[in-house]
C-alpha cells in the first residue's frame, strides 16, 4: 500500500525579553543552577504574576508578519499537570482566547516551487525548569532558572507532507522570528525548540490517522530525522497489522530511532481553566498598527527586491536571504560600494565555504563588508586576478591586515601591462612553433597551453583576459 504522512509541528519560540514573562528575574542564558528563580516563578503562597508588557508586543509583532488575526481581546489560563520542573504544579499559557490566531508562513523548497503552510494560532506561555540527569547517579536535578521565560508557542496546520518539508518549515520559522527580532533563534541554547505531530495515511484517503507527538526536538536535522524514522516505524506498524497508539514519544540521535515516553494527553487532561490571578489583556488599533509601522522588511520582501532591483536571480536571492545575517552582510558589502553579482557570488561561494569549514558565525569574522568590497574593487580595476583574490582573502582571514597591505606584501598585484605582456606572448609563440601550427590548424584548446606558460612566466599574476586577447591577435599574424 502506499502511504502518505500528514506532519504539524508546534514550535516552542524563546521570546528575547531580559525579564520573565510574569517577574522580573533575567532570561540571560548560562547562569549558575536556580540563581534566576524569584518567589513569583517558584509559586510561592501570596506572590502574583504580572504580565511582562514586551513579551506581548514581540507576540504581536510575530502575528503581524504570518498575516494572522490578531485578537485584541485574549486571557490566560492555567494548564494542569504535575511534573518536577514545574514548581506551581501548572503552567501558565493561553487556551481558549490566544493573542495569534489564524495566520500562513509560505516555505520554499529548494526547487523554487512554493508551499502555505497554515498556522492554527501562536499563543503565549511560560517556560517550565529543566531536568537534569547526566551529573546525578541515580538521581535527577532541577534547575529552575528557565522557569517562567516567555515562549510563544506556533502550532501549524498538519499542512505538511514530508520530513524535508517539515524541516524547512521549522528553518524558514527561525529565520523569520530572527529577522523580527523576536527570538534570537540560538538552538544550542533552546531558544526554539520543537513538537513533531506525525501520523499517516492511505495516499488519497482524506481521514487522519491517529498520531504521535515527538517531543523536544532541536536542531534542523533532528526534525528531518525524527519524522523520517517515525514515519517508517508507524508504516511498519500497520503493514504488519498492528496499531498506532497516540502517544508521545522521544527522538534517540544515537540509536536513531523514537521511543514512547508517555501516553498523549489530550487538553481535557490538563483541566484547563482561566488565571484568577491575570486579567484579560486588552489591545486596541493604535496599539496594533504602532507594532505594524515597526517590522522590518521580511524575508519574502527582501528576495523580491533582491530580484527585481539587484537583478539577481530568484536562487541566489533565496540564498542571501535565508539567514539575516547573511542579508545584513551583503547588504553592508553593497553599501561600501561593491558590485551585487559579484558581492553575491563570493558572500554564497568563499565566505560561505569560510563559515562552513570554521564552524564560525559571521558577525564575528575576521573579514568585515568593508574589507570584502575593497578586495572586489581590486579584482574590477584589475589589480587581482580572481585566483590571487582568493588568496587575499584567506590572508585577510587570518588577519594578516588589510586588502593593500596584503597585495603589497605578498607581491600580488596583477600584470596589466601591455606592452611587458604582448613581449613574453612573442616569446612563447617564438619557442613553441608546433604549438602555433596545431591552433591555426583549428585545435582550439592549444591556447590554454600558452596561457599556461605566460602564467608560469609571470607566476600567475598576468592577467588571463588580456592574455587571451593578445595572444589571439598574435596567432592570427603567423
């Protein structure tokens, strides 16, 4: 039989607020276990939340980007369940009145083919503390500094039909909240994290199969990975008569494999019902329209413009705009006067290849937008050829000074003289007369050989262009 899967993932959003979402104790990542817990995110007898007013616009301001109903009337509610981490023995979230409601994210493959994605709602909640196993025998830790730090919860449609397209989702997400300035977007750190709801499906049925929820999951790769593996034990499943039960279930990396952890619940089992402690919150127009005069250009924006204004094409505009501060950079690189095609073409090509192999992030490199633009500037004027231009730039990647100094230093500037090059082409048509005889006999490919030993005479810094040329007047003399 064949098969097809129905995915909707639900993305746990760490809001970039410095204060918690009900208290005013810090977010700030990689502080000493429950030094960052007040009374208020512990649950202790007397204390009560109030509502961290930023928390709210940045949820407004990501509601305003997906095109969603934003709901200037929502509430707060307190989700039931008992788990060590949780100190108030509930979560403090949103159920029936969220502040998002319906709204799309277009994703785009890597083919340039287009998808909507639905998205059911984005709601606010708290964070609960974090479990910690590996540094106790036998025993478990708990760390309550994350405890009460702002989330905003995306739960999309089960629009989604497979595990790459489940990943590029929750990658296009991240650049987006990132571009929004929403959330930093650190998945080392469990700024996002994510719930995979899989199930399957006869192709062409229209009915949903029961499903499981894959918990945690949080790296891009680990998305593709865990739905992939997932879909292929629930079609083993059934293929071999049995039946899927919903529950929620854990990705294993290392035995790649999902493992159930706990029967699903549903949301009766929560025992929702409104914070007696929080009123609703109340937005009007004005408040909505100042947060929409605020976004910035959004990634989809910024490939149009790429395409139409820069004349780039629409694959080298996804590229440059799939991470902002990819974006950034290119568009600091044309503000110091680099061309866009060739600014584009070594930001994908040797930067990229630079981040990739170093494992670095750009706005810490060694080579800045300034730098970038000067060493394309001298590959224009042809004072580098692009091979020499290379060199620069590993030099100026380990820091070896700035684009001139480096030319100077190393020796690198480009041949360009016409009359010192038209004499060594003379040279070497002279010494190798069988060469001549084979091109003017129509062997074309003769000629890389004499721009070979014009290089080699030059040690590569004769410029191939001009080389060519002189060398086609010079043949076309014998």
């Amino acid at each position: 039989m064949s098969w097809e899967s129905v995915i909707g993932l639900e993305v746990h959003v760490q809001l970039a607020t410095k204060s918690k979402i009900f208290s005013g104790s810090s977010t700030a990542f990689g502080a000493e276990p429950n030094r960052q817990a007040s009374v208020i995110d512990l649950g202790m007898p007397g204390t009560l939340p109030v509502l961290n007013e930023e928390a709210l616009s940045l949820a407004v301001r990501f509601g305003l980007a997906i095109g969603a109903q934003i709901n200037q009337r929502s509430t707060f509610d307190r989700k039931n369940y008992f788990y060590p981490d949780l100190p108030k023995g509930y979560q403090i979230s949103q159920f029936g009145e969220p502040i998002v409601g319906a709204g799309k994210l277009t994703i785009r493959a890597e083919d340039g083919s287009e998808r909507i994605v639905g998205v059911t709602r984005a709601h606010l909640e708290e964070d609960a503390g974090k479990s910690l196993h590996e540094d106790y025998d036998g025993m478990t830790g708990i760390d309550l500094n994350r405890a009460g730090t702002p989330l905003l919860e995306v739960v999309s449609e089960p629009d989604l039909r497979s595990a790459a397209e489940a990943a590029n989702y929750f990658r296009q997400l991240h650049a987006l909240v990132r571009y929004l300035g929403i959330c930093d977007g650190d998945l080392s750190q469990g700024s996002m994290r994510c719930d995979a709801n899989v199930s399957i499906r006869p192709l062409g049925s229209s009915e949903l199969g029961e499903r499981t929820e894959i918990k945690n999951i949080n790296s891009f790769r680990f998305v593709e990975r865990a739905v992939t593996v997932e879909i292929a034990r629930q079609i083993d499943v059934l293929e071999s008569g049995g039946r899927i039960r919903q529950e929620t279930r854990l990705f294993d990396p290392d035995r790649d494999e999902t493992r159930p952890m706990r029967s699903k619940e549903d949301s009766q089992d929560y025992r929702y019902f409104p914070d007696p402690d929080l009123l609703p919150v109340i937005i009007d127009d004005a408040y909505i329209e100042a947060i929409r005069a605020e976004l910035p250009e959004l990634p989809e924006a910024k490939r149009r413009r790429y395409a139409d204004e820069l004349g780039l094409s629409d694959y080298d505009a996804g590229l440059l705009t799939d991470d902002p501060d990819i974006a950034r950079y290119f568009e600091a690189t044309l503000s110091a006067g680099a061309a866009a095609k060739p600014a584009a073409n070594w930001v994908m090509g040797e930067l990229s290849a630079a981040l990739n192999r170093d494992a670095v992030d750009i706005n810490s490199i060694p080579v800045g937008p300034d730098q970038l633009a000067t060493l394309l500037a001298r590959i224009a004027d042809d004072t580098l050829s692009s091979k020499m231009a290379k060199t620069v730039f590993d030099a100026l990647w380990q820091r070896e000074g700035d684009v001139d100094e480096i030319i100077d230093k190393r020796g690198l500037k480009q041949v360009s003289d016409s009359s010192e090059l038209q004499s060594l082409v003379d040279q070497v048509i002279n010494d190798n007369p069988g060469q001549v005889e084979q091109f003017l006999a129509g062997k074309e490919k003769v000629l890389g050989f004499f721009v070979g030993q014009i290089m080699k005479a030059t040690g590569g810094k004769a410029n191939p262009k001009q080389i060519n040329d002189l060398l086609r007047d010079a043949l076309k003399r014998n």
